[in-house]
C-alpha cells in the first residue's frame, strides 16, 4: 500500500463523533476552522510518513499555525482502513485526557485532516482550538 490522503469520510466521522460527545455533554458543538487545515495537514501526513503517532515537531507547527497565541489542544489517532470508519475504535471517546480535551468549553473550533499510511492505517489528527 502507498501513502494517500484518507477518504474525507474520516474526518467527517471524527467531526460528527466529538460533536456528539460534546452537545451530549451540554457543550455547543465545534465549529469547523479552515485556517487550521494547513497546519493539520501535515501533521496528519507526517504520522501516516512516520507510522507512528507522536507529537514530535508539535510547538513548530503550533507557532507557525493560525491558531498561534491561542490554546491549542491536539488530538491524533489510528485506526486500520476499512469501509466503516470508527473514532471510537482508536480511543477518543475512551481516554480520559482525550475526553477532558473534547469536553473543555474554552474550544470552540476544530480541523481535522487524516492520511493513510503504508502500513494500511490512517492516521488522523485534530486540533481543537479557542
């Protein structure tokens, strides 16, 4: 398999999936950021590169990225390419400290972009931003 960009259902699901976490939590949902896309992007494309999730490189794109001066709080992921994509299955709605990212009311934005790796896996990435 080669390295590709993730049917946009991915992102759509994770998108779907956190807004529900939240509006279920009381919170309003988040509001998509196109501003964000250019530092997603390649932070999504470079764990799908790499094969491994990381946030090594995470402070440059912050300070290079939109949402600079601002909190930020990244979230990323994988989870096995397959018809029926799943953000649960790679843990967002398990972990508490993804959770507690996911339910804090100061982010009110998100972009998320996802590429598949070599290894048949798309990695995904999320920031969540004020």
């Amino acid at each position: 398999m080669r390295l590709a960009c993730a049917p946009a259902i991915y992102p759509a699901t994770t998108w779907s999936f956190v807004n529900n976490v939240r509006v279920g939590d009381g919170l309003p949902p988040l509001q998509w950021d196109d501003s964000l896309v250019p530092t997603v992007n390649p932070r999504a494309l470079r764990l799908a590169t790499n094969l491994e999730l990381d946030h090594d490189g995470l402070n440059d794109a912050y300070n290079a990225s939109p949402a600079y001066g601002r909190s930020v709080c990244e979230l990323g992921g994988k989870q096995p390419l397959s018809a029926l994509p799943d953000s649960v299955g790679y843990g967002l709605g398990d972990s508490p400290r993804h959770h507690a990212c996911l339910d804090d009311p100061k982010y009110t934005r998100t972009a998320i972009a996802a590429w598949v790796g070599a290894d048949g896996w798309v990695y995904e990435v999320m920031w969540l931003t004020d």
